[in-house]
C-alpha cells in the first residue's frame, strides 16, 4: 500500500473554527468596535487593500494587554469537539495547522487550546504582556502555506485546506484537497473539492478519513 494522498490538514480560522471573525467581536469588549468596522468597511468598499486593512486593524490592538484580548476571545462561538477533531486527525498521521490572516497570537492560543501543531498567520509581536507595534500581516494565505510547506518539506499536493472565505480560493486552488465549511459564497463552493455545512468540526474529521480510506484503497496492489 502506498502512502496515503494526504499529510496535512490545515484550517482556516475564522467562520471556520471561530462560528463568528474572532478579533472582530472581540473588538466590541475592547472598545475599538467602531474603529475595527470603519476599517473593513473601507476594505469592502476598495478604498484600502488587504494589507493596509490588517495592518490598521492591528494597530488598534497595540498597546493592549495580551490576556485583555484573549479574554474577549474567549467569548466567542466556537465549532463543537474541536480538540477531540485534532487529536482524531493527529492520530492519522496527519500534521494538523492553522492558516489564517489572524495575529500569530490567537494562532498560539488556539494551539494551547486545541492541540494544532504549528500555523502559517500574520505575526504581531507582545512584550511584556503587551501587544507592540510590530506588525507584518499576511494578506495572501496561499504564499503563506507555500512557505510553510516548503520549510516542513510537504507537498501542497498532500495538503487539505479546510476554510469558509474568499481568501481560502487561492489555497483550495494550490493543494491537493479542500473542503468548504459553511460557506454561502458560491465561489467558495465551487473552488472547493467538497462542501459542507455543520457545527461538529468531528464531521470533518470523518470525512477526510474517508477521503484517505478511499485514497489508500485506490493505491492498494
């Protein structure tokens, strides 16, 4: 039997694993809710770019205490059996990440939280307990998992992008695997190898194994 076509499984995060954007609604407790829309309305309306959208929203966060954030994070809806998902996928031999535009920050909580074992995200260096204005976003999460997988030496062709959003099109495009996760973007859905809609990410893992169970059959001698 050969190996199977897929050795890593990475998940967007938010819309995904978070039910609703995570900074987004911690942005309301942290009083910056106003300023945070503002922002996304200009991105949404082609006045500023990706880049100058997340690099703006950030430095709202600056000056901030780290666990003032992740407190209000903490508040938001999550996807149910996250960590029993992760440690089912693990135990395939699947190398589990994030990929995400968010802050390596929330990338590390959830990692703590859940299990995951690395992520490819915009990085926003703390000191101290605070967050700093040292910021270099990532608005192309294809470039990021390109790197990312060439540092790890695995093939995009073996990865499965797990994602919800426009920004998740130009990596469905790139690995060998995509499942579209309550999404109502039609372009989503039709970039995606397989579409789905539930609120157990455990669905998730039953569906890639599957996918593997099918993949290893196929190879089989």
């Amino acid at each position: 039997m050969k190996t199977p076509k897929s050795v890593q499984v990475s998940f967007d995060v938010d819309k995904t694993l978070f039910r609703q954007p995570a900074l987004t609604h911690a942005a309301r407790g942290l009083g910056i809710g106003k300023k945070w829309d503002a922002i996304d309305a200009m991105y949404h309306k082609q006045r500023i770019t990706l880049r100058q959208g997340l690099l703006q929203q950030f430095q709202l966060l600056v000056g901030m205490k780290l666990a003032d954030v992740l407190a209000e994070v903490s508040k938001v809806p999550m996807m149910r059996n996250i960590r029993e998902a992760v440690d089912k996928l693990l135990g395939l031999g699947l190398s589990v990440i994030l990929c995400t535009d968010n802050p390596d920050f929330l990338c590390q909580y959830l990692v703590e939280q859940f299990g995951f074992r690395g992520f490819v995200s915009s990085k926003v260096a703390v000191e101290n307990g605070v967050i700093i204005d040292d910021i270099e976003p990532l608005p192309d999460k294809r470039l990021g998992i390109r790197k990312y997988c060439a540092w790890m030496s695995i093939p995009l062709s073996k990865t499965v992008h797990v994602g919800d959003g426009l920004n998740d099109v130009p990596v469905f495009r790139v690995v060998g695997y995509s499942i579209a996760l309550n999404t109502s973007l039609e372009k989503v859905k039709r970039a995606a190898s397989h579409q789905m809609e539930t609120d157990d990410l455990l669905d998730v893992y039953k569906h890639i194994q599957s996918e593997m169970s099918s993949a290893s059959a196929s190879f089989s001698p």
